[in-house]
C-alpha cells in the first residue's frame, strides 16, 4: 500500500493472509503489531526473528486494564442503535420473524447478538487508540480481520491519523460464500428437531406444574451438595409434585428423576406429541428465511435460525407439558422463549441469586452502563437480592416487567444448614480437626489478568490468609476455591498446597469429594472473607453472620469505589486484613446488628430474616 512505510500498522488478526503485508510494511521501516497470531509452526521462528528485533510487537500477550474493556462494552451500548438503524432495519427476513412471532420487539434480540460484535471492535480500537499514544505516532494503518463496518464509520474510536486498510482475495470471498451456504443450511435445524421429537407421545392430556426451572447444566445438581438448581425445591409451599426440570436433553431428565426423585423433561430430544399446526406455521418463515439467507447478513442468519429453532422447540414443549410458571436462573435467556412462553399464558421469571456487578470494580459515575451481558432481557418479572443490584439492572437497557427484591437467597441454605435443617459433613470435618471455635471462611474468586482481579492479586490473597493462620492461632480457616485445582495459576496454587498442608485449615477446590459447597462453609463460620467481590460475602451477611472483602492487589481505593462506603468491610493491604479481621471476630452482636441495619438492609437485602428462597417460592406458587 502506498504511503505505508514509516507508519505503524496494526493487524487485528496475523495469518497467512495478512503476514505478507505485514512484512512489506516492517521491510519499509515500518513497526508491525498484531493482536492476534494465528500462523503455522513452520514461520514460527521467523516470526520470532521479527519479534526480538522489535519490527513485530505481539500485543497478544498484552494485558490491557479491565476498564478499557468496559468503556467498549459502554461504547457498544450507546451505538447499537444507530448500527442497527443503517445496517439492518430494512431486512425482510427480521420482518418475517415479528410476523411469526407476533412479536415485532423481536428486533431486541438483533441488537442484542450485535452487542458483543460491537464490543469486540471497540476494544480492538481503543487498544490501537492506546498503543498509538503510548509510543506517540499520530498516523497508522490498521487492518481488520473481520467486517469493517464499524472501524469505518462515523462511530469509530480509532484515532483521525488511522487509515483503515481493507484487503480482500479471491480465496476470502470464495471462504464468505462457503460459509454463507453452510449458515442458510443450518436454517434447516428445526426439522431435525422435529425428527427427534416427533410421536404418538403420552395419552391424554398435558402434564401440569406450578414451576418449570430451566437446568442447563444439570450436572450442578450432583457436583455439590447445595448448587444446582433443586435447592429452591422444598422451600415455602414449592414441591417437588409442584416443580418440573426441563433440561436439553433426555439422559439429563432421567438421570434427574431416577437419582434426585425430580420431575423432568427435555426441550430438544424425547418422542411425544407434535401439533401438526405448528408444522404449517413454520415452513413459510423457514423457506423466505432461507431464499433471504443468500445475501443477507451472517448476524441476521444466525439469529433466525434461532428463532426458529426455538419456536420449534418451545412450541412443541408446551403442547405437551402445562406450567404457570417458568424460571430461568442466573443467565438470561432468548427473548424469542420468553416471548413464545409468554404468548402461552406463561409467567416469565429472571432469578439472580447474584450479588455480583460490575459496578464494584469501578469508579465510575453509577449511572454509567458497562456491561452487554445482561441486556435486552425480556421477562414478566426480576428476582434480585437488594437495591445495589437493581439499580445496575435497572440501568441497563431491560424490559423486566416486575423487579422482586426478596432478600440474599443462599443464605437461606446457610442458616438451614447451621440449623440442622439441612445436612453436612463440614461440621465432623472440623471435629476430626480439632479445629478451633472462631473459624473463618475464606473464599477466592477468578484471578485473571484479563479481568479486574488479576493473578499477582490472588498470589497476594493467598498468602495472606496464610500469614494470618500464623499470626492469629486462636483461628482456623476454611478455604473454598472457585476454581478446580487444575485450572488454578501455578503461581496460586503453590500457596494453595501449603494451605491445604496447615493443620488449622479444611481446603476445598471447586469439585471437591465431598461435595461441599459455600452455603456450608459459611454455615461453619464466623466471619467470612471473600476476595474482590464474589457474593460469599453479601450470602454471610444474610444468614446473620460477620463478612467482609480483601482487595489484596490495593486495586478499588477511594471512595468511588462502592464497598468502600461500609466502614471496616474492605482491606486493601495484610495490615488492613488483620486489623480489620480482628476488629469483626471481636465486635459484639450489638454493634454488628447497627451495621447490619445501616449498611446491609435494603442495599444488600431488604429482610435480613434467611427467608429468601421462601419468600421467591411463595410468588411461584400464588
């Protein structure tokens, strides 16, 4: 390209097609950098040649601050919109979507499949945007991997100086065509699920529930003792006679009722009945979907596959199987489910047992959006804990019907575990310990250089808490891990294996043998201490007992940052730890009821009773 040389050129992705500019352009003086490189072994070591010589700057191991990623995320929300206005509003096959669904909102689930496109560009710019002024150069050249649309629109972050390189090839477009064809066949997903399905089925008419929860991963259920999804059953006036499990697929559902005594069905396999309507509903929809998928765009495609599939899928389910209630827990779900639920008379319900935001590790303005996960849901109602979660769920762009705020719902679990309602064999662990009477539970959370707690931080975290076991020898700990050992850093785990080793702390990884799980561990505990920010914490402070967080890397200081307005519930350094530790192990139950009412009620929960999951059981079942 000419007037390449002497600029920067940025390579979002540096493959067999891309390599040879990027050599061009280092031969011409020019500094190369790639985000990403994917090249076979063999140009390996000339690539390395390029590396050490400082041509070539391989940002693919670069760990770039956990804000710019959020600042994308906040940069998405704000164009999304607009994208969809120019690039898709027209498309003939969105319209035949709305028309079978009845549904013309159905435009939400676009924008939401858009968001993570969006997202994933502006991140590349503002990195490019980043590197530029970190070395000064005011001029660059930049070559997207995939659709350019954005990086060459008037909702670029990318720098003025930077000149958006388009290349193609004959091989690219032939590759684009292959996979146009392979997504329009794809289209045909929902006829191979009627092949599944299609039967005489059950005689008579539909089976009826109060409650259908959505198990994704049903395996949950068996790999801890109090962590899939059967721990809401059995409280308040919810059955298992009440309550029905619907899995992907069969061997799930069986495995459900045979080993747990639960009600189950699969959406996706299983012989029984097929409303021959639905059949003639689909197929004209299926047919312009497909004669459109020739020239429109992959996202639109994909998107329709999945509302087909679901109208499928959904469809048949509730010819079938008869629920007042549908519940979805933790993640959110396809808004073209929710709407085919809802169109059956169906109550939709969101069930955040979560005291997780993003918002805790920011100090931005609190109105400020930052995430695209929890977006565009579409639900009748929103089970939360407290005011601090509906607020960053308000704030995002949701179309909840309903928000139910009915307290922090594991520590429920944790109270009925204390109080022997629910067993555990945490308690005989510590007796055959000889462990003392003040324990504290410790937990971790994901240390991640890419994420806002990094891995030097969970190093720090580790070894503070075993400096502690040595400095206070009236306290033993229980440690539960959120990873399993074998997908814990190195770095981390060194110090995990002496903590295991120490005669006054129980260590348990993610799956452990005995199943134990964190509603135990803080029913065994006096004090919890959690890492920046898991909800351990908010779960101890509902069943009653003392918590608090180590922000081990000193990364949230200030008051900008949300936690930091509890007084005495963020150490930000060892000294911090141990004070603050001391301070809540030796404050009386006076003091921490004044603090539970001043700073816990409404913001964390807004009963402070354990009633929880009761009280989410008692809405199912009005």
């Amino acid at each position: 390209m000419r007037g390449m040389a002497k600029r920067p050129a940025f390579f979002e992705g540096l493959d067999e097609g891309t390599y040879p500019i990027a050599v061009e352009s280092m031969k011409a003086g020019s500094r190369a950098y790639a985000f990403r490189i994917s090249l076979p072994s063999g140009k390996r070591r000339e690539i390395e040649k390029w590396i050490s010589s400082g041509s070539l700057v391989d940002l693919s191991q670069r760990v770039f601050a956990y804000e710019l990623y959020r600042e994308a995320a906040c940069q998405a929300l704000q164009g999304v919109d607009r994208v969809f206005a120019k690039r898709y509003s027209s498309s003939p096959s969105i319209r035949v979507m709305a028309r079978l669904l009845g549904f013309p909102a159905i435009t939400d689930m676009y924008k939401y499949r858009m968001l993570s496109a969006l997202e994933e560009r502006h991140c590349i710019e503002l990195k490019v945007k980043l590197v530029m002024g970190e070395y000064g150069a005011s001029k660059a050249v930049f070559f997207p991997s995939g659709d350019a649309y954005i990086h060459t629109s008037g909702m670029t972050l990318l720098p003025k100086g930077v000149e958006v390189a388009i290349r193609d090839s004959l091989t690219r477009r032939a590759g684009r065509i292959a996979s146009r064809i392979k997504r329009s066949l794809m289209l045909a997903a929902p006829f191979y699920l009627l092949f599944r399905k299609i039967g005489l089925g059950k005689k008579g008419g539909r089976e009826q529930y109060a409650v259908g929860i959505m198990d994704d991963h049903p395996e949950n259920t068996f790999l801890m003792n109090y962590f899939g999804n059967d721990v809401f059953v059995g409280k308040g006036k919810l059955g298992k006679e009440d309550t029905l499990f619907i899995t992907p697929w069969q061997k799930d559902s069986r495995r459900l009722e045979s080993e747990k005594g639960l009600h189950a069905a699969s959406v996706y396999d299983g012989r029984c009945r097929v409303p021959l309507g639905l059949l003639l509903s689909i197929l004209p929809a299926w047919a312009k979907a497909s004669f459109f998928s020739l020239w429109e765009e992959p996202l639109v495609t994909e998107t329709n596959r999945s509302i087909l599939l679901n109208y499928m899928a959904w469809n048949i389910f509730l010819e079938n199987y008869g629920i007042r209630n549908y519940v979805r827990r933790l993640l959110p779900d396809n808004i073209a489910k929710t709407h085919i639920l809802s169109q059956h008379g169906v109550k939709t319900w969101f069930v955040f047992p979560d005291n997780t935001t993003y918002d805790y590790h920011l100090a931005w303005p609190p109105e400020k959006q930052n995430q695209t996960l929890f977006t565009f849901m579409h639900f009748d109602n929103a089970v939360l804990h407290g005011d601090a979660v509906e607020r960053w769920f308000r704030k995002h762009r949701n179309f909840i019907k309903n928000y139910e705020k009915v307290g922090v719902m594991f520590s429920q679990v944790a109270k009925e575990i204390e109080g022997g309602e629910l067993k555990s064999p945490i308690f005989s662990l510590l007796r055959e310990r000889k462990m003392p009477k003040k324990i504290i539970a410790v937990f971790d959370t994901t240390f991640d250089d890419a994420g806002p707690v990094k891995i030097e931080d969970g190093v720090r975290f580790a070894e503070g808490i075993l400096r502690l076991l040595d400095e206070m020898p009236e306290i033993g700990v229980i440690f539960k891990s959120a990873k399993e050992r074998n997908l814990t850093p190195p770095a981390i785990r060194r110090i995990y294996d002496k903590l295991q080793a120490h005669e006054r702390c129980l260590f348990f990884y993610r799956y452990d043998k005995g199943g134990i799980s964190a509603p135990e561990v803080i029913a065994a505990s006096y004090l919890t201490i959690s890492a920046a920010y898991p909800s351990t914490t908010a779960e101890a402070l509902g069943a009653g007992k003392r918590g608090m967080y180590y922000d081990s890397g000193g990364r949230h200081t200030g008051p900008g940052y949300y936690f930091n307005r509890f007084p005495h519930f963020v150490a930000h350094d060892y000294d911090g730890l141990k004070k603050e530790a001391k301070y809540w192990l030796g404050l009386k139950e006076s003091g921490f009821r004044k603090f539970l009412d001043k700073y816990a009620r409404d913001e964390i929960d807004p009963y402070l009773d354990s009633r929880a999951m009761s009280r989410l059981a008692e809405l199912l079942m009005e």
